[in-house]
C-alpha cells in the first residue's frame, strides 16, 4: 500500500498522512490546526485563539522573524513554546527573550 503524504499545519513539510505527531516538529495532530494552550480548533489567519484568547503569532525570540505559535519556529527551528519546568508552576509559554519564566522567574535550560 502506497503511503500518501501530507503537509504539517506547522512545519509545512512532507509528512505520512497518517501521522498523529509530526516526526519532524513534534507537533501533535499535525494536519488540524489547534490552539497550542487549550487545543481549540483554530484557522490560519487568525491571531488570537477564540476561546483561550491565546496569542497564535510571534515574533521568533530567535530568528526574529513573526512565526506561528508552535512547538518550534517555523523557519529557524528553534524551541519557541516552553513549559515552565518548575512543579508548581508549569505554565506554557512563549519562550521570553531574557528565558525566564513570565510566572514565577525561574530560568529556563
Ligand atoms: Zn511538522
Ligand atoms: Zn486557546
Ligand atoms: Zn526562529
Ligand atoms: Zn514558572
């Protein structure tokens, strides 16, 4: 059986159809596109997630360049969403540019 392709909502690269993660970006559900934070569907234009009011776009922390809010940059490939590793904290957020936590303050690795 011929396995059929399919780009990644996120990564945009060829990926097996039937994937449930992307094998190159670590994206979970890579062919709908969901709210990083509270997994809402979204759609491509929008900024803001409708019901989290999650913020979809941002600027790269590394590359700089405005990318969508996912797992890594969609053109640089760096990290760019970060789970506070801090037990009581653990909250999701866009890497900050000094890579401390935006709750508590800790840094990040
Ligand atoms: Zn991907
Ligand atoms: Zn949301
Ligand atoms: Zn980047
Ligand atoms: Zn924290």
């Amino acid at each position: 059986m011929a396995t059929y392709k399919k780009h990644c909502m996120y990564c945009s690269q060829l990926i097996p159809g039937d994937s449930n993660l992307c094998p190159l970006c670590g994206s979970a559900d890579p062919f709908h596109m969901r709210c990083p934070k509270c997994r809402n569907p979204i759609e491509g234009r929008w900024k803001v997630c409708s019901s989290c009011g999650m913020q979809l776009f941002t600027p790269c922390p590394s590359c700089g360049q405005t990318t969508r809010v996912a797992k890594f940059c969609g053109h640089c490939n760096a990290e760019l969403l970060v789970t506070c590793p801090q037990k009581r904290c653990g909250v999701l957020q866009i890497m900050p540019a000094d890579r401390k936590c935006i709750k508590c303050g800790k840094p990040f690795k």
